[in-house]
C-alpha cells in the first residue's frame, strides 16, 4: 500500500499518559507528511507482569486459554487509550484487537503463531483516513478464542501487519536507540550500526540480543519488509534491517550474550539408531527448545549427548528424561546451570576462515575456558562460565572491532 | 434449561484472589447440587474506576467508542480469574466476553441496550459439562465493535442471559443481603424482604435503591426470570423478585432516597401546541433522561415547565436548552441542584387512598417542605431539599413500618 507506514510501540513507550501523548505526536508527524499509519502497541509498563501475578495469586499452574483471555486486556487497554490520545490532537484514529482486526492464529495458548490476517477492517478504516491502533501481541484461534503470541510477540505483530498490507516501512520504537555490535551496558563501547542484514541480525535476536524478537526478524526476512529499530525518545534515525545493506557485507557485525542457558548431559547412551529420537522427540512434544546439541565422539559402545535448555525449561526437560529413561536406556543426567552463551554473528564469516581461530585467541589470551563450541555458516556461539561473561565479552569484542567499524554510529550518551 | 441457575457477582465480591476462591466454592457447591450454572462477573473492586482515570488523563473528553474498548477489559480480566480459581478446585470452566458469546447490542457506546444474545457457544460449552463465566456490561455491534451497557449493567447481563437461557434462577450477588424497605444506612430500622414484586421492585430500583440495575428488573418482569438478590459473603437466603409473591401486596414494600437529582425550571414559555416536544425532543436526542416533568397552571399566555435530571446532566441540559432558545421560546432558565427525591412505593397503594396523605403528614410532622410532588399507580416521590433527607426518610418510614411488617427479616449485624 502506498504511502503506508507500520509503527510498533513498546510497553515502555506508552507507560503513562505523557509517553502516550508524546507517541501520539510522533504519529501525527509522520501522518503530517502524507502517510497512512497502523500502529501496533504492547501493554503499558509493567502490566503484563501485574497480571500474571493475579493469575499466579488463583492457582500455581493456570489453564493457558484463562491466561490468554487474561493477558490480552493489557494490549486493548494501551491500544484505547493511544487511539484517545491520537483523537485529542485532532487525528481520527480507531483501537481494534485481534478479533476485530481478524488476525488468525494457531491455537497453542501462549506460543500461537499468526496464521492470516484479514485486511478487510484495517483498509476500510484507512480509507476513511484514520490512523488504526491494533492491540500487539495477540491472535484469535479458529473456535474465536484468544491466544498470544509469546512474550515480546508485538513486534511480530507488527511485521506480519506490514507484510500483509505491503507497508513501506515498519518501524519498531523502543527505548534503545538501535541494533549495537554487543550490549553496551556489558561492552561501554560499542558502536550502533547503521544497518544489518536479515540474517544477521536473526542470529543475534536468536543468540540473545533481546532488542527484537527473532520471528518478527524471520518473517520480515520472508516477506521482505523493511525494519527499523529506533527509538521512542529521541530522534535517533535507528538501525535499518533489510535484505542486502549496500556496502560489503561486514566479516562481524555483532556479539550477543545470553546468561539463559542451562545444559543437560545424558550419558552412557547405546550407541545404535534412534537415540538421538528418543531423546529430542519427548522434548519437542512438551514445547521445551533445545538450542546446542553436542554428541560425544563414541568410546565403547555407549556415547554421551549434551544439549542446552533455557534454565526455567531445566527442571521439565530431566523430567521428562527420567520419565522416559526405559525407552532412552541411559545411565545418568548431569546438568550444569552456571553456563553463559557468547555468539559472534557475521554473514563474512563463512569466507573468512580466521574469524573462529580470532574468537578462541581472545578467549585465551584472557584466560577463559571455553566448555562448548557451536558453530553455524554466519555465527560462532561458545558456551562458557557465567561468571566470565563480561571479561570474554570485551574481549572478543575489542578484538572484533576493527571488522565492526566500517558501519557504525558513535554511541550516544 | 432444566437445572440452569444464573448468578452474577459485582465487583466487591471478585475484588482479590481470597474473594474469588470464595465466590469459585460457592459455584462449585451449587454445580454438586445437580445444577449447571452461567456466572457473569463485573470488574474486580474499583477497576472501572481506574480505567476512567486513565482516559480522563489522556483527554478531557474521550471518544465512547474507545472509552469502551478500555472498560471492557475489566470484566474479562475478572471472567477469566474466576474461570482459573473454578479449575482449580477441579470445576471445569471456561470465561467467554460478549464477542464470543455473542451479546449483539445497540450502537450507542456507553449506553448501548442487549437486542439478542446467541445460545450456541454457551449451550456447547455447558454440554461439555464446564460452568460458563460471562464478562458482564459489554456487548458487540453490528461491526463488532465493543459497547457497554451502562454502569451497574452486569445485572441486566445476568438476567438476559437467564432469559434467553431459560434459566430456573437468577441469583444476583452483591455486598447486601436483600432488598430493605429503605436504605440501612440512613433508616437504620429498615427491614429485609423475604420477596417483592418486579413492579414494586422496578419502582424502587428507579427511585434511587442502587441495589439492582432497573433495567435488570425491567427484563426480569418481561421474560418472567426469577430474580433473587442475595449476599456474597454470607448464606442469608436474600430477597425474591417475582410477579406474585403469593401473599396479599402490601401497600407499601419500600422506600428509596435519589440524591442524584437536579432541578431546570425553564419559564415564560408560551401556551400553544409544540412547546412540550420543543422542549424533550433535543434533550432526548442527547440521552439525557428526563425524569419529574411539572407544567404549571397557566398564567396569562405564558407558562413554565420544570423537571429533574441526574446532577451530572444538569450542565448538558442546560447547553442543550440555550441552543434551542429561539426556537422553544422561552424567558429564562432556572436551576437548583440542592434537592434529593424521596420515594414510597407499594402495589397496594392504587387502591389505599390514605397512603399520600400519610406520607405528606409526617413530612409535615418533621418540618420538611416539599418542593415537587410526583405520583404514580404504585409510587409516589416528592423532592424536597438535600439537607433534610435523612430527617425526612426516618419520618415517613416510621409511619409506614406497620404495613412494612407483613414480610421482612430481621436485619442482621
């Protein structure tokens, strides 16, 4: 659609009622050049934690259907009173939620997928020249009942509204001010990129970088919708995701921690088909992710496996394990919780042979041993002690530095 | 439906988790009796109120069509707590908003009346053994927009749901035990009904007895639905609300006291045909519900009219009125915003002429002057000023409580 930009607003953006107005100046701005808007909102500040605990406060383990039907106020609420704020200077808007706008989604409470979404409702109200507010972060399964997207799903939300009505610009406002070569609160300096490409970016929000959910970044991949990361504060002109970034593909673009990682090793497997199955299949069934898969090179007849978990899925997943030992046939599980994850992500990497072999130099060179190695064609993920999380990441980073400085911005104070 | 029973809990009695689990056994309790029970909630505590603050932040004077969508969300956050504190005490259970049941209403947000209610979502979840919890005060339009039904309208909620269900009984939960012949507070003599009559009821309802919504009782009479209200916090059998409550009528079943009253006197209006619609017409098309009409007897060719408004129209009325001066023709407007209505109300009373001159004799006894007399078949209100009230309602209930005393309960401390 011409003309049509996508602006996703976060929690933090629409806490109180000058942050709503302040967004809703910004709206109008971009509508004042002539642009049609669809805004897409998260629930105000802290609201979605709020209700979680009212949930937590009826019983330990909720139906996730309650929940749902529960958690999805708090974006209506923010979406209401935007479309207030945005009527209060005099621009026509409208709230709708997922019913209203027909976004249909899987029925798997809590972690839905959007399936389609209906256009119908979204481009009559454009038509009559109103900025549309949609409630983020939710889908309607196909017996009408609410679902969720998973926590942070409001940015894909956002692309999947852009995607499907051909926007020209998705803009995802946060309270950063764009996509940095590593944590700046971990590694003071790093740069802010001017831009990135897909699948970069897509292994930093998977390996950590919790500043975009990583579906909204595969969907904006597939349906090649141009992204932006900036921020609702200031006017920071952000960081632009997209297909191909114009200038040589940087060999490192960036380093994501991730403190989340819990390991399971389950030894003395039998060393015949089907274990790897029997193993991973209980797991999947439960909906627990398991990111590194390590298989020990065989000694004997019996073999070691070792995979990570997120930690709040460590508990269910040796569960699940014991519960199913006589099918797996294995001896014992260990598990190890005090474990971090450092990622290097850079689509050079796969024609720079000497990027892995830099990566373990700076480790060494400041003493920290390295428990797993993973790699994939565009990323380097290490698994190490948490406690030497920082001192490792600026390591690399500083190592890395001269490859991140063809596309930055000095970092802003 | 054969042993279907309705309860509706407002919102002191869903306001924390400890009220919830009570309100859950006390369902649970009644689904062991053999029953099926369809439980509408309002929003927990002062919930309402908060969402109204946070509009009135944003704008003076907000879009009711999104002030709606905001509201909404109260509701279904309590049918959904409600629906988990029911499974957990192993009830299976499942809350439905207005969009999923399918609770088409009228356009006008904020105000908007039931006009049908689908059976089929409701019928197949109570066939599948699970209570229904329904989020009162809302329903949809014809776009499948939200609107609401008007403060206090969880009541009528229940009773449509009742109807439509042909429900055995609806119990309305509330934070009193029954229907008193005045209001506790200030006649502290005031005795519980055992049972009144819809009409009796309505009456009273409409006077300013906030215990039940009037349009409830209004829908209760109609579809013949058997009313009970009750409290939630103890087993005190309440108050039954029928056509025939089996006994002969008493003359008089109750008072009730509206402070929510102001008074436009509109003079030198002239006295020809037209003046009456003149007048109403502009009001009416504001929703602005008019209730004592008084026409004084004319003097010469002029005449005045006044009537009474709920304070918070008063300045609306007002407005309204100037706009229309050329074309009503009047002198001037008058105001007086210190007056309370003060209402007898009994089936009996059509056919016991001595009942007004009783009530206007202890006023008199009292000291009270009255401003306004207004009588119907089964009522008779006057207005008299603000202050003395209390006085006033004392008086006249102890000149009635001999006939009061046919059918009531002790009142419980």
């Amino acid at each position: 659609m011409d003309n049509l930009i996508v602006h996703k607003y976060g929690g933090t953006s629409v806490a109180n009622a000058d942050r709503i107005m302040y967004v809703a100046k910004n709206i109008a701005k971009v509508c004042d050049q002539g642009n049609r808007v669809v805004v897409v909102v998260s629930a105000q500040g802290h609201t979605t934690d709020r209700l979680l605990e009212k949930a937590s406060g009826i019983a330990f383990d909720v139906d996730r259907r309650e929940l749902d039907m529960l958690l999805v106020t708090g974006e209506q609420q923010s979406a209401a009173l935007l479309a207030m704020a945005l009527q209060s200077i005099g621009k026509p808007a409208i709230s709708l939620n997922a019913a209203q706008v027909g976004i249909e989604a899987t029925s798997v409470h809590f972690n839905a997928q959007i399936k389609r979404i209906q256009t119908k409702r979204l481009t009559a109200e454009l038509d009559k020249g109103k900025v549309v507010v949609v409630a983020g972060f939710q889908g309607i399964n196909r017996h009408g009942d609410m679902t969720t997207l998973g926590r942070g799903a409001s940015d894909t939300t956002a692309v999947a509204l852009a995607a499907v009505l051909e926007a020209q610009l998705c803009e995802i406002y946060t309270d950063v001010d764009g996509i940095y070569t590593a944590d700046p609160r971990i590694v003071p300096n790093a740069k802010r990129l001017n831009s990135i490409t897909y699948d970069d970016m897509l292994e930093l929000a998977a390996s950590g970088a919790g500043v975009l959910h990583s579906r909204a970044v595969e969907m904006a991949k597939r349906y090649n919708v141009n992204l932006v990361l900036r921020s609702s504060m200031n006017d920071t002109p952000g960081t632009i995701i997209k297909e191909d970034i114009g200038v040589e593909r940087l060999t490192v673009s960036g380093l994501a921690i991730d403190r989340n990682v819990a390991r399971v090793s389950v030894t003395g497997l039998p060393d015949i088909p089907g274990v790897a199955y029997s193993i991973f299949n209980p797991l999947a069934k439960e909906k627990i992710i398991v990111d590194i898969i390590l298989l020990s090179v065989g000694k004997g007849d019996k073999r070691d496996y070792s995979f990570t978990v997120n930690k709040q899925d460590l508990c269910a997943a040796c569960k699940i394990l014991e519960d199913n030992k006589e099918q797996i046939g294995f001896d014992c599980i260990t598990t190890d919780e005090n474990l971090a994850k450092l990622t290097i992500v850079g689509a050079g990497m796969a024609n720079n042979s000497g990027v892995a072999a830099a990566m373990f130099e700076s480790l060494f060179e400041c003493g920290v041993n390295i428990e797993t190695i993973s790699t994939s064609e565009i990323k380097i993920s290490v698994l190490i002690d948490e406690r030497n999380i920082t001192k490792a990441a600026k390591a690399v980073h500083s190592k890395f530095e001269p490859m991140l400085s063809e596309d930055y911005t000095e970092t802003e104070d």
